[in-house]
C-alpha cells in the first residue's frame, strides 16, 4: 500500500499575530482623524441634493397646478442643541394679514414635502461663500442672496404653528421665482400685502449659500461649503462645489 505524506496545517505565530494587530491598529488611527471631514462632506452633499429636489418639485408643481409654490427654510437647532438648518415645499393660494401686522397668514396649504433637516448646516449670505467658488457663479450684479432677505413671519397651521421667520422663495404659475419677503409701507408703517402678487417681477438670480457650523457660528474656514444660485426665469440651478 502506498502511503502519502501527511502534512500539518502551519499556525499563525504570536509574533506574527502582534504584527497584523499592530498593522490593523495604525490604520485605524491613521483614518480616525478623517472621519469628521469625510461625514461632514457627506452631510453637506444630501443638503445640496435635497435642497435641489425640494426646488425642482415645487417649480414642477406650480407649472402643473397653475398656483403659486414655496420652499421655505429656516436656521434652526436640533433637540441636542446643534445647528441645523430645515427646508420643506407647500402651496397656497392666497396669504391674508394676522393679528400682528408682520405677520402673514398663508391659506389653504397643501404640503409638498417632508420636513428636511440638516444638522451641521446653516444658510448663510453670500459674502461668507469661500472666494474661489464666487468665481464660478453665472449670475450677474443683480442677485440677491436669500439669506439676506428680511424673511418672513409666517404662520402655517399645523405644519409651523407659531409663527417662525422664514426664508421663502416663490414659484409663480408660469415657473418664475422670487424671494417673497416683499410688502408695501403705509402711513409710514411696514405692513404686508393681502394677497399674492403673481405679476411681481422675479428676480433674475437667487443665491443659496449652505456653509457648515461650529459652536453655533458659519465655519468660513471650512472648505466644505456649497451654494445653489437659481434662475429666477427659467428655473435653472448652477450648483457651486469645491
């Protein structure tokens, strides 16, 4: 009978069993540090991108339904208390005046979107945008940066039902957008139009400036910053991106 060798399996030493550890180890550290910037990078991506969509679906809307459309959003702070900033889309046909004079009561809402939040994220003016990223805008001397807008008061039934300053753009029937923060004076007093004007001129651009927060200030030095400058005409938006 023929006998065939037998060989035994070879063990793992201790000493190499340290070595692969202490590889492993020294990765982990090396890649520990990265890990904020990395979810940061993240967070601010799913800001861009919703905020997009939130813009695209009510402009869609306001083109199908033939009323006008909003996307609203405010800088807030989660229950933890970190800086966050949250956006959503509704309709209304008409906004009546409330009790206080600067506040608008907007009627018959018809919520388009979920409450979107972002934490870590804040709409900032665009003069606190990163240099190099103005330069790739297409917008000319006459945009205005939504942040910079007086906002409005705005009391929303259920959905915000104290009211809560709001930074608002408004799609109109035709697909045009403006910041609706607009009133008139009267007797010397600001006091907010009845009723949607829908023959309010749009504005040309309207700049969206998302910056990341720390210690409830904008991070200027934070490279991960992005903003959103939307054609009021047409309803194109550039989105600018490190």
């Amino acid at each position: 009978m023929t006998r065939f060798p037998h060989h035994r399996a070879r063990a793992f030493t201790l000493v190499e069993l340290l070595v692969v550890i202490g590889i492993t180890a020294a990765l982990i550290f090396a890649t520990v540090p990265a890990l904020p910037s990395l979810l940061g990078n993240r967070g601010m991506s799913k800001a861009v991108t919703e905020t997009w969509n939130l813009l695209e679906l009510s402009r869609n809307h306001a083109l199908t339904s033939s009323q006008p459309t909003f996307v609203a959003f405010q800088n807030t702070k989660t229950l933890d208390g970190e800086d966050a900033l949250t956006a959503f889309a509704f309709s209304s046909l008409v906004t009546r005046p409330s009790i206080s004079p600067s506040t608008k009561q907007l009627n018959d809402i018809q919520v388009l979107s979920n409450i979107h939040r972002w934490t870590g994220v804040k709409l900032a003016e665009w003069d606190k945008l990163d240099a190099e990223l103005k330069k790739l805008r297409f917008a000319g001397a006459d945009s205005k940066s939504l942040a910079s807008a007086p906002g409005l008061n705005v009391s929303i039934g259920n959905l915000v039902p104290e009211p809560a300053w709001l930074f608002t753009i408004m799609f109109s029937p035709q697909g045009k957008a403006m910041i609706y923060s607009s009133f008139t004076t009267t007797d010397g007093k600001n006091t907010y139009t009845p009723d949607i004007d829908l023959n309010t001129p749009y504005d040309r651009f309207i700049d969206l400036v998302l910056l990341p927060t720390r210690g409830g200030n904008v991070d200027s030095n934070n490279p991960d910053q992005a903003a959103l400058v939307l054609n009021g005409a047409s309803g194109h938006i550039q989105i600018l991106r490190p």
